[in-house]
C-alpha cells in the first residue's frame, strides 16, 4: 500500500532511498551524496541525457533543503516553462466543465503564472497569503505516514520537477503539475485546509491498521474525490485536477456513495484511471461525512 504516495523524503533517511515502492523513478545516493533519480526504461524522460540530469540537480535542491529555510529556484528551461503553459492551457477547458467551484473560485484568486513554472517558494507566498499550506520539496518516494503526518502542520511535500515534454498529457509520477495544480487551490480553500489538517493529526498517532486506512480514505477523497453540483459531477481531488486525460471522464466509470467505512478498505491502482469513483452530493457533505470519520479513529 506504501507506492500511493509517489514521492520520497530523503532528508533523514537514506536507508529508504533504494526502496522500491512500484513506481517508474527510484533515487540512489552515490558516496559524494550526489543524488541520482534512476527512471524506468518506458519512462518517456530515460533517454534524454539532459532531462534526467536537470531531475538529478532538482532531486538534489530537495535532498539539501533544511525545513524551514528558503527552498531554492528549480532550474526549468524555456522548454519546460514553455510546456507548464501548453498543459494550462489543455486543462482550463475541461476545469471549466469539471472542476469544482471551490477549485475556480481560489485558482483565480491566487492567479499562479502561465507562462512560466512558479518556483516553490512563490508557490508558498502565494498560498501563504491566504491562509493556506506551505510546500516543501521532496525528491522521491515518502512513506505515506510520513506524507500525511506533515499536513498536521499545514505543509505539502512536493515534488519540483515537471513531465517530459514529449507526453504533455502524462506522467508516471506526480510531478510540479499535480502539486501546484491539482492540490494548490484546494490547500487554501478553509475548509479542505481544515480536513487535510486533520488527516494529519489522525495520522501522527495512528498504528498501522488506522494509517492504511488512512491511506485509502485520502486517495478516495482528497485525490480523487468526487461530489454533486447542481446534479453534475464535478471533482475535488487533486488526481483528477491535475490529470488531462481522466478529469474529462469522470462520469464515463461508476460513481459509489461517498461512505468513509467502504473507502477505508477499498483498494486502488495508482499506475492506472480509477475504474470508479466516490462520489457525495456535495463539497459540505463530502467534508462533513468525513471529518466525523477521521475523528472517530482517533476515539
């Protein structure tokens, strides 16, 4: 169950880097610590020499930060910032039809720039700003408890890096894309800042049965949650906001009751679009049956 979460924290770790938890970038430290991001051969970055040198250089900025501190600019190229503006572009269409109104609403309000990638500590500033999480860089795989137990204290850790500019449209892993995009609106929307918060606080004293169900109730909400507007399905989760080619889709799967107790034990691919999804009548309704959950495992 740990390959959910598709990033790593090294930064006091190192025993973990080797481990492989099925996604297509493993890291490996050299006795320099010179981080390498080893990409699986059908990864569409595993022959461009410069692409995987420029992952190596942003792994590395995670691997050297100290929480805390600023976190320094990735080195994207016109290329890559080029490509951020061509996914925006690809994706306003379909957000307009499927997103959520909260996801609209605080998009617009904190007006990320297009033509470029925001660098992280831009990120954070601009999430800062209203009242909303900070990001923190990670350079591969993190355990989930890890993950989670961090957004006790408001904070993200993400990934810097951006797809491969030959798949505008896909990546094996979550990248700049997904963290911004995907999970960035939500994190200062008061209310999913509030229900991530708690994901946290349940997470930092659970044993193993409750984290793995936690880790299913996030996937099934917070990543790829589903609710009702006005009759129409519009998504919530960050999977799914982030994602050109499933976010079109959603009412082309099954849609189940969005009941915390079945998603707590129901399993997921990541590799793969969710061949269904869970789905409330509304974001209130959403949060509300779910807060009452996680509050219920810390009883």
């Amino acid at each position: 169950m740990a390959k959910w979460i598709w990033i790593v924290t090294v930064k006091n770790n190192l025993d973990n880097l080797a481990e492989d938890f099925g996604g297509q970038a493993q890291m490996s430290v050299s006795d320099s610590r010179k981080i390498v991001v080893e990409l699986d051969q059908d990864h569409p970055g595993f022959r461009d020499a410069a692409y995987r040198d420029r992952r190596n250089t942003i792994a590395q900025i995670a691997f050297e930060h100290q929480p805390g501190t600023p976190v320094p600019d990735a080195p994207y190229t016109e290329e890559e910032n080029h490509l951020w503006g061509v996914i925006l572009e690809m994706l306003q269409p379909i957000h307009e039809q499927w997103a959520c109104r909260e996801f609209l609403a605080y998009w617009e309000r904190i007006n990320f720039p297009s033509d470029r990638i925001p660098q992280m500590e831009e990120v954070t500033a601009l999430l800062k700003a209203l009242d909303g999480f900070s990001f923190e860089p990670v350079c591969g795989l993190v355990l989930p408890k890890t993950f989670l137990v961090e957004l006790k204290r408001d904070v993200m850790l993400a990934t810097q890096y951006i797809r491969h500019y030959s798949k505008p449209a896909y990546t094996p892993e979550p990248d700049v894309v997904h963290e911004i995009v995907g999970h960035g609106a939500m994190l200062v929307e008061p209310r999913f800042v509030a229900l991530n918060r708690l994901f946290g606080e349940v997470a930092e004293q659970a044993d193993e049965v409750v984290t793995e169900k936690l880790i299913r109730l996030y996937w099934w909400s917070i990543e790829f949650g589903l609710i009702k507007e006005n009759g129409n399905s519009k998504a919530i989760g960050a999977g799914l906001l982030s994602s050109i080619g499933e976010l079109g889709s959603i009412d082309e799967r099954p849609h189940r009751p969005f009941e915390p107790e079945v998603m707590e034990v129901t399993d997921f691919d990541p590799t793969a679009m969710q061949p269904f999804y869970f789905c409330a009548d509304s974001s209130d309704a959403a949060i509300d049956v779910m807060t009452q959950h996680l509050e219920s495992l810390m009883e």
